[in-house]
C-alpha cells in the first residue's frame, strides 16, 4: 500500500467529520498526516491549525478490516474535535488526578523529531473532544454503540488508558451519551455487533490517541 494512498484514504474519512464540524468552511485547510509513532498506544493527534497526524499502522489496518475502520472513525473524530475546540476548549480542568494512572505521553512517545511541539490536553479537554467527536458521529449516522465497543473492548483487554484517557471514564460518558434519546432523527442504523479484531495495533492491547 503506497503511503499516498494511505493518506488520500484517511483524508476523505476525515474531511467527512470536518464537513459537519464546525469546521466545515475551512475544510481546504485541513491537512492529515500519517505518522509512525514512537509509542505504539498513540493512535492519533491533533498539532493545531488544522494539521491531524495519525497512526500509520492504524490507517494501514483500517483500509483492510472494518473494525479497525471505527477505530480510525473514532480518533479522526476525536482529533478533528481537538482542532475545533483548540487549547482552551473543553472546560476546566482542577488539575487534579483522579485516576491513578500515571504514563502521561510525552513528546519522547511521539518520534516526530520536533517538527511540532507536544503539550498534553487535560483530562476534562479529553472528554470534551469525546463528546463532540461522537456528535459529529451523530451526524453521520455512525452508530454510537461502535464507539462505546471500542472502549468497553480496551477495558476488556485491560487497556486504562493514561492519566489524561482514563478509559474508563471515557466509556462512562460515551454510554451515557450513547443512550440518551438523540435530539435528531437518525436514518435506519445498522444493528451490526462490533467486535475488535483479534490482533490489536501493537502487541499490547494499548491503544489510546491524544
Ligand atoms: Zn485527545
């Protein structure tokens, strides 16, 4: 699979989330990267002004196999609502740690030789991007449940997350939203069950984005 290929594949998925984001009139400004990152977790990123990295292997698998597809869907979607919330979107954030995780990702994860500079989004930025990622979803009729899966499966494999994805807590907000009456008609969705391919993106089930 040439790169070029790779990149116009996660190009259109993610110009199709920028084309109901808030975004969507600077859509031509958008510029998706592939990435391979240093630590094999990191799915995704958003540098600001519109430039979203992701993960190689990620966008690799995701042109082959329709599970890994709602993963790419989930962290272009989440990358896309970082972008659009910026720095200081997202609410407060009390600093305080809650979830005993440790391993926040530091720049050293990235291997991206500094071409960009990496501050961690708070914890509280994280669920918001979570939750407008999964309205962008709404809107494209990609049925929550996938997004829910996807967590509820790196729970299942024993993946918390860091300290600013705290797993757990994201799967919390995502079923609550997920289940909650939806405030626009939705065309028929499809019922099919996802379940996550056997071989996860690196030998670790972890797997988060940023
Ligand atoms: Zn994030």
């Amino acid at each position: 699979m040439a790169d070029e290929k790779l990149t116009r594949y996660v190009s259109a998925i993610g110009l199709e989330i920028v084309a109901v984001s808030e975004a969507r009139d600077r859509w031509a400004d958008y510029q998706f990267h592939l990435a391979q990152f240093v630590r094999p977790d990191i799915l995704g990123l958003s540098a600001g002004n519109h430039q979203i990295y992701i993960s190689y292997e990620l966008a690799r698998r995701a042109y082959d196999s329709s599970s890994y597809r709602w993963l790419l869907r989930h962290t272009l979607a989440h990358e896309i609502a970082h972008d659009v919330l910026g720095r200081d979107g997202g609410g407060e954030d009390n600093g305080v740690d809650h979830s005993g995780l440790a391993n926040r990702i530091t720049s050293r994860d990235l291997g991206l030789s500094g071409r960009i500079t990496f501050r961690p989004y708070s914890r509280s930025a994280e669920l918001a991007a979570d939750r407008k990622a999964m309205e962008y979803w709404r809107k494209l009729d990609w049925n929550c449940t996938h997004w829910v899966a996807l967590f509820s499966n790196f729970l299942a494999q024993g993946y918390e997350g860091d300290v600013d994805h705290p797993t757990k807590e994201r799967l919390e907000q995502a079923m609550q939203i997920c289940s909650a009456p939806s405030t626009t008609p939705l065309r028929n969705l499809p019922t099919v069950s996802f379940s996550f391919s056997s071989s996860p993106v690196s030998a670790k089930p972890a797997i988060s984005e940023f």
